[in-house]
C-alpha cells in the first residue's frame, strides 16, 4: 500500500471546494439570457381539469410565456416510462397508465404539474403561477396501498384495473407451503416498511437551453445517470433527438436513488426553452422536492417463517403489497421485485422461499429506488421475523442466526440470486466482540437500576451490489444493459484523465479513482483527473447507483489502465530496447526489472505523442477506452449491533452504541468507506426512529411535507459509531470490491427496532419508532 | 381530521337556534371576518383572512345548511378557498339539547384541509384552533358588554378529540376554550356557531 494507493486513507479532493462553498451545482450555471421556470401543480390528490386560466398570469410583470399540457401533447413530447417490464404470474406484462409530463386532463397526487410559467426572475415566476386559476372537479382519493386494492377503491387508471400494475411471484410456493405445513414452529408477522422522502441536500434543478443556430439543445441537470437522462429523453420523450443533446450534471449535492430518475421539470425546461426561445432554469424549492422527488419504501408484508424440531429454517413466505404511487417511476418496476425478493434468504440457508408482490397504484408522490431500493425493505423483513423467531424459539438470536448461516460458496439460493464469497460467522464474532454483546446482561441490570429499559438488537444483512450483469438483468426485463465505460487519457506530460460513466453525488469517485491509478503507476493522485457528469466528454455511461460505481466503474477503469499498461510497456521496452516482459512500472518510474535502466513514465508518454520512435506499426498516442459488464452481482454482507436504552416514562430511545461490521471486499480508501457507512447509518436510524412519510388516508394530502412535520436525524440523535470491516475478497470483479454506499442503510433498520422490541418487551412495533408509539407500545405490552 | 365539541349554553334552546341565524353578530366576532353575507336561508357566503403557521392567506367560503330541524339542530357544510395556500372543506352535524334553562350544543365535524395548508400548516391546525377560538368567546363577550373573565364556569369544557393522521395518532386534548368569557345568553349560540364556522372554513 503506497501513501496514496489502495487501502490509503487520502484526503477527498473535492472536499476542498465542497467545504469552502465552491462547488458547482446546478443552480449554480447561469447562461445569458437565462429566464426562470415557476410550476402550477395540483393541489388536489385525484382531480380532472376543468379549466385553466392563465390571462392575469400571461399580463404580469416578466412574464414570458405560459406553456400547459395541451401544448405539450402537441409538440409531441412523449410521456415519462418505467424502463423495466415486469410481467405478473399470469405471463400479463404490467399494466402501466399514461404519465404525461404537464397533466392537461386528471391529476393523480398533490405536487403533480400541470402548467409552467416561464418569467425573467425567479419570483415573477411564482407569482405569475400562483395567479393561474385552475378549476377541478374532485375525484375521491386512496393513499395507502392495502385500501386501493378493495373492492370500491377510487380508481387511478384504465390501464391498471382495480389499481393492480402487477401481481408477480419468485419462488416454490408449493414447496413452501408443504414446509411450513409440516414444520415444528412457525412464526408470523405482519411487517410494515414506512414510507421515505429522501431529502437530498441539493434540491433538484435543470437549465435547459436550446440554440436555434444548431438545433441543438443542452440541459444541465441534477442527475446520477447523464447518460441515461439523455437516453431515454431523446429515445421516449421525444425532447431532442440524441446526437443534438447535451446532458450535463455538474457538482450533484446527494441524490440517494432519487436523481436516477428523468422528472418532468427537465423535459419541460428543455420543450420550453425551445418553445419560448430563452434559457429556462427551475429550482425545486423544499416543497416540491418533498411532493415531487421519488418517495421510497412503502411496502406491507404478510411473511412467515418456518423452522424445523432443531430450530433451522426450512421456508419463507412473504406476501408483500407495494405501494406505487401515482405513476410508475423510471425503475420503480424493479424495487419490490428483482432488488428484493431475490435478496430474501439473506444470509442463511433456507431450503424453500415463495414471494408474491402485488404492486399498486395510489394517489401518492410516484415511489421509486432509495438508497438500498429493495435490499432494505428485504432485510427489514427477514431480521425482524428472525429475530422475532428466536424470541418464540427462545434461544440466542446470535446462535439461531448462527445455526443457519450459509456456509459454503457459491451458494445458490431458492430465489436468482448466487452468492460468490462470504463469510457470515466472521462478521457476526467481529460485531460481537465489539459490542460486548456477552457483557449486555450487566449493563441492562445497571439501566434497570434507573429505571430504565436496555435493549439489544442485531440484524445480519446481505445486500446485492455492483448493478449489473447486463444480460442477466435483460432477462428480467431491464430496459438498459448495466455495465459501465472507462476512458483513460494520458496526456503527453504524464498526467492523466480518466473518463468515467459514472458519477459522484458525494462518494468521493474524484479521490478513489485517482488512487487506483497511483496503484497502478505511482503517479500522484493530484496528477489524476476525474472527468464525469457531461455527455459530450464523456463515452457512453450507466451511471451511480447500487453502488455499482466501485465494483462496475472502476473494474472499467482496469480494464482502460490494462490497455495503457500494456502500451505503455512496449514503448518503452523499444526505447530500453528490452523484452516487454521485463518492464515493470512504479513509483512514476518505467523499469527494466532487475537493472537499473529505466526511464520516467513522462518520457514514455511524451514519446507516445512526439512518435518520433515508436515499435513498428504502433499508432501514436496513449489513450485507451473499455467496456466492463459484470459476470455476477456483488454480495456485501454484514452484521449489525444496536444497543438502545428506553426511558419507559416517555418512551425516548437513546442508543447507547452502534455496532457495524461489514464484508465490502477489497476496501480502495477506508476513510471514504467508512463515511459512507456513516451516512447509511444515519439514514437508516433515521427510518427507524425518525422519518415518516404520512399522507390523510382520504384526502391523499401529504401531512409531513416540511421539516416541521418531516424529522431527519441530527448529529445528537446519532452515537458515535463502532464501524469496522471484515474481508472476503470477491471473486467477480479485478479489484475484489463489493461495494458499499449502502450497506448502512440496509443493515441498521432491522438492529434498531429489534433492540427497542428487546428493552420494552414487545414484538409489535413500527418505524418510525417515536417517543409516542415507543410509550404506546410499552403501556399496550 | 376529526373535532368533536360540546359547549353548556346558559340560555334557551329557541334563543340560541335564533342566534345562529344572525350574521351580523358573526361577522364581527369571527377573527380575520371581512364579510358574512347571508345569500338565502340555508346559505352563507364569508370572507376569513387567517393565518395558519407560516400560511396566512384570505379564504373565500362558502357555507351551506341542510337537515334543518328547528331548535334541535342542522347539519352544516361547507368549503373554503384560499388561493395558493389551499383549502379547507368538511360539515359537522350539530345538535340543540335542552337542559333546564341550558342548551348543550354538541357538534361532530368531520373536515379536511389541502395543498400549503395541509404541507406546512396541518400541525398548527389545532392549536390554532383554540387560540382562534377564544379569540371569538372575546370578541363574542366585548360585543355584549361583557370583560374577559367576569364569570367563570359557565362553559366547562370543551372537548377537541383530533385525529392527527399525519401521525396516526390520537391525541386528546382538553381545551378549556373561552373559561370566563360571556356576555349573555345569546352570545353563546353566536360562539357555536362561529366556532363551527372557523372549523370548516379555516382551519379543519
């Protein structure tokens, strides 16, 4: 490990403009002429349109134009798709209704668009749009997903009868069933996974600007995917054709899933620039980003699980309904089925899995992928009835986790999924030793002694990461293949660019790329450059998320840095005038091994560009792309503790310690790593105790729709954490990494709440896990 | 959202079902009232600027009796508009019981509010509520000449059972809205029916 190379804990690069203020986000472009976008969006759940009067609005000071969805239709921009087929168990594909991107007929959830108004300042903007006078007659409206499947539940779409998009299943349910049948003990739960809003930092924002001169069109845009946005806008909406369309996402300031997605504010920025032949930019305010941005989660599980006389596992059953919101978001198909049910025999052997899905349309904000996207709702179902097992079976949670851990690998389980390496005992001693789990009987005595109720929770998680082998995805129904480019431009001095199609929203791929470049040929990281986020520099891309951008973008990268090695070795052993085999390259140095001839790694660069002396037939120059498609999904795996201590008075949780031990595989900077467990942490306690998202049952208005009703976790709602890492290498990838940008929102859930259901003796209780229903739960045990 | 009320009314049961027919009272009682027309004998049209948290907005309402039963009591309903802050609809069934020389007027509203009123607002709803409400018993008691506090006990409590679905709870809170304040036997029909009015064009 070299000062900067892999396993180093080098200082991020961009934290040095992200903490002095000069980063670059969207909002901070500014083009000439520039001219400010203010949405009319429905104030209703489930409305038609009666009439739209914009005349007031069209006289007011800087207003520009008024553009509606009638318009839009016209111009022929197309509606917004889920890319991703799933077909329910009758072989019926799913049943998805018309998403227009300004509604010009019904309105399907508060927050929806329904006009724009395009003025000379942001607040002529929005006071033009709050003069728009739109009248709706009122249709009744269903929030929850279970109620929207009734018989007489107001319905959404004609495409989608009785709100069902699909009913799909993954497993032997007959196998299950005769399991659990015969089994010695069977545990059920009901298990709800609340609703998120995912509250990134930046809010979302696009500049679109089109240029009459070459028909062309850019937009700059809060994106995860550049590439992606500018597929599917070009390919599905018609926007601009895609050879005439930049998309460029500049600094993204977090996203969480939420950023993958291509809204309508984008689209009609760009239709509207061309249309009013200004730059248009719109900026969500708070607001919008919690009506508007994709929520996550949602899910209600019926599951069950079955044990045989010697406590081991012999079925799972789960029944899940998964609310939709109002539209189907761009990947939303994928969340609750191939990103969850795949990953429900978790980290154990169970012989026979059976999951049925039913998704379901409501008059909500549209739900999509949010950190984890599936994996979390998975875990949070298989550690609370495992945990829940082990409280009925009466033994050691630790030990009935133990006794049916997956042992050998590859393993196959009952429901796709192959797992590759792992090593679940480990993490689980790892977790233990730090929490002194042995030492808990003591200190729940001593809390008892206050008056007070300790508690402690594990959750063993499992996660599928590195997004993905494109032609196993194809199989499933993904629209995309899910591999990634690289670029790798050594410039004639030595430095060097690299081009990637991923892109950072704060996991630091600035920093951790350009170390994997000073592994492979010393130079220093400040000699790297990371160029992302814009579609006319970089090769076509797939973008961040699943945390993908390790395992998959950097396994690109190899592949690219390969290339350039290889070159670079035949330069120089023509100018050594020694065996390419014998060149070796470090520390900035191109050597012949075992000698002392040697030449800088800028020399053989520069003679790659001058040219003046290269072997015979090689072409000038030193700069190689690639294309890396994973082979298999990574399997991150770890264990989590979480030790809560519960005032009974008012049913306020502290934790006491948090405990991670995670398997990411080979780790490239440990700092960046850990940080990211951080984050997920927070996140993930956030759900538990904190975040949830809450809509009136009958009127579909969302209740929690600033922070004054929405809590995110602060600082002191967090203890510090005890995050280490445990290493199985993985097989899949070149660099033996798994990935980890999710890990802690997956894993942490699960801990937390069966840590408050172990101080206060309950079974029974929902996240979010406020003071309120924490006493409740409490008085009602 | 769910409100239950119960106000004992120190006079009959004719003078308070008279009282709730006179807008001219109501209007100057009702906190932000600009205007209370009464457009026919079921139908009452109002202009209400209120402000909830950080929503302050003028509500346009439209306000519709039905079911009358004189003395015993009528279902009222009723929607308010307020622009860009959004809005607020519902009904209540109130009912006129004799006690004695008493009334006891007891009301279930049921309503719902929409768009920034329910995105920023919905927390502040019920406490809102009871600030606006005592500050109609006052302007109810100044109009008959009465001080705030001169009697106490005549309305012994009122019940303000709130669903707050935003966090699935129920809360239970005891209001003891407008202890003291009186100016006389018709006021009180006057400050049930305002307090009817506020809950279904304003606040919930």
């Amino acid at each position: 490990m070299g000062v900067e190379g892999i396993g180093a804990r080098v200082l991020r690069k961009e934290d040095k403009r992200f903490i002095t203020g000069r980063g670059r986000y969207t909002d901070d472009m500014t083009v000439p002429g520039m001219c400010h976008a203010a949405f009319v969006r429905s104030p209703h759940a489930h409305a038609k349109i009666t009439s739209i009067d914009a005349s007031v609005a069209e006289g007011m000071p800087g207003v520009i134009g008024f553009l509606n969805g009638q318009q839009l239709q016209g111009d022929g921009i197309g509606n917004l798709i889920c890319g991703w087929m799933i077909h329910s168990k009758d072989g019926s594909p799913m049943n998805m209704g018309a998403w227009p991107a300004l509604a010009s007929e019904t309105v399907r959830y508060v927050g929806q668009a329904i006009a724009v108004v395009v003025a000379e300042t942001r607040a002529q903007a929005r006071d033009a749009a709050d003069a728009i006078v739109v009248e709706f007659e009122e249709l009744d409206a269903v929030a929850d997903a279970v109620s929207a499947l009734k018989d007489g539940a107001p319905q959404l779409h004609p495409e989608a009868p009785g709100n069902l998009i699909y009913d799909w299943e993954i497993g032997d349910s007959s196998a299950v069933d005769a399991a659990i049948a015969s089994a010695a003990h069977v545990t059920k739960m009901e298990i709800v996974n609340n609703r998120l809003v995912p509250n990134a930092m930046e809010p979302r924002a696009a500049l679109g600007v089109y240029d009459p001169a070459d028909e062309h069109y850019t937009v700059w845009t809060t994106s995860q995917n550049p590439h992606v946005a500018r597929l599917v806008m070009s390919a599905f909406y018609n926007v601009a054709p895609e050879h005439k369309l930049r998309v460029i996402a500049p600094d993204v300031g977090g996203g969480f899933g939420s950023k993958i997605y291509i809204y309508p504010e984008e689209i009609v920025c760009l239709w509207a620039s061309k249309r009013t032949g200004v730059p248009v930019k719109w900026v969500a305010d708070r607001t919008e980003a919690f009506l508007t941005d994709a929520h996550g989660r949602d899910h209600v599980s019926h599951v069950e699980m079955a044990f045989d006389a010697d406590n081991r596992m012999t079925a799972l059953k789960v029944d899940t309904v998964a609310n939709f919101g109002a539209y189907m978001s761009l990947f939303s198909s994928s969340v609750p089925t191939y990103l969850y049910a795949t990953l429900l025999s978790g980290q154990y052997v169970i012989p026979a899995i059976h999951c049925n899905v039913k998704a379901v349309y409501t008059n909500t904000t549209p739900v999509d992928a949010y950190r984890g996207a599936g994996r979390p709702e998975a875990t949070y179902v298989l550690e609370r009835i495992v945990e829940t097992a082990a409280r009925e079976l009466g033994v050691s949670p630790a030990e009935l986790r133990r006794k049916n851990f997956i042992r050998e690998f590859p393993y196959q389980t009952p429901v796709i999924m192959a797992y590759d390496a792992g090593d679940y005992e480990v993490s689980l001693e790892a977790a233990m030793a730090a929490a002194d789990w042995n030492g808990f009987a003591d200190r729940r005595a001593e809390a008892e002694s206050r008056g007070k109720k300790r508690g402690i929770g594990m959750s063993c998680y499992i996660e599928a990461c590195g997004i993905a082998p494109s032609q196993a995805v194809g199989s499933l129904g993904a629209g995309v293949g899910l591999w990634e480019s690289a670029e790798v431009r050594v410039n004639p001095v030595g430095t060097v660019e690299i081009l990637t199609g991923s892109h950072s929203h704060g996991q630091g791929h600035e920093t951790t790329f350009a170390q994997l470049v000073n592994e492979r040929f010393g130079l220093p990281v400040d000699n790297v450059q990371i160029v992302h986020g814009d579609t006319d520099k970089v090769q076509f891309g797939m973008g961040t998320y699943g945390s993908r951008s390790g395992a998959v973008g950097m396994s690109a990268i190899v592949k690219a840095l390969d290339k350039v090695e290889s070159k670079a070795k035949k330069i120089a052993a023509h100018l050594l005038e020694a065996s390419e085999g014998d060149i070796v390259i470090e520390n900035g140095e191109v050597k012949v091994a075992g000698t002392d001839r040697k030449l800088g790694w800028h020399e053989v660069c520069l003679a790659a560009y001058t040219a003046h002396n290269l072997p015979d037939g090689m072409e000038p120059g030193l700069k190689e792309g690639a294309f890396y498609d994973p082979t298999n999904f990574t399997f991150p795996a770890g264990c989590y503790i979480c030790e809560v201590e519960v005032d009974p008075d008012t049913g306020k949780t502290q934790i006491i310690q948090f405990v991670a031990a995670d398997d990411f595989g080979k780790i490239i900077n440990p700092m960046i790593v850990e940080g990211q467990v951080h984050g997920g942490l927070a996140q993930g306690i956030g759900q538990a105790m904190l975040e949830g998202c809450s809509y009136d049952k009958e009127s579909g208005q969302l209740m929690t729709a600033s922070y004054m009703d929405y809590t995110m976790p602060r600082a002191d709602d967090m203890p510090s954490f005890n995050v280490s890492t445990t290493e199985t290498i993985c097989p899949g990838n070149p660099l033996g990494m798994k990935g980890c940008g999710e890990a802690g929102a997956i894993g942490s859930p699960p801990a937390v709440i069966n840590a408050i259901t172990d101080a206060i003796g309950t079974n029974d209780l929902n996240m979010p896990a406020t003071p309120e229903k924490v006493w409740r739960a409490i008085h009602a045990a | 959202m769910d409100m239950t009320g119960e106000y004992r009314i120190p006079a009959r049961r004719e003078d308070v079902w008279e009282a709730m027919n006179d807008p001219e009272v109501l209007k100057k009682s009702i906190p932000g009232c600009q205007s209370l027309e009464k457009v026919s004998d079921t139908e009452m049209t109002a202009k209400v600027v209120s402000k909830i948290g950080p929503v302050k907005a003028t509500f346009n309402g439209h306000v519709t009796l039905s079911d009358i039963d004189p003395p015993k009591g009528y279902h009222i309903s009723g929607e308010g508009k307020g622009g860009v802050a959004g809005f607020a609809k519902g009904g209540a069934d109130v009912h006129l019981a004799e006690d004695g020389a008493e009334t006891v007027l007891t009301y279930e509203a049921k309503a719902q509010v929409g768009g920034k009123l329910a995105q920023l607002g919905s927390r502040m709803i019920d406490s809102t509520a009871k600030k606006m409400a005592d500050e109609f018993f006052a302007n109810i008691s100044e109009h008959f000449g009465g001080t705030p506090g001169e009697e106490e006990g005549v309305l012994e409590h009122a019940v303000h059972e709130m669903e707050d679905v935003a966090r699935d709870a129920e809360e239970k809170l005891e209001v003891a809205a407008g202890r003291g304040y009186l100016g006389g036997p018709i006021a009180w029909g006057f400050a049930a029916l305002g307090v009817l009015i506020l809950v279904i064009l304003i606040l919930s």
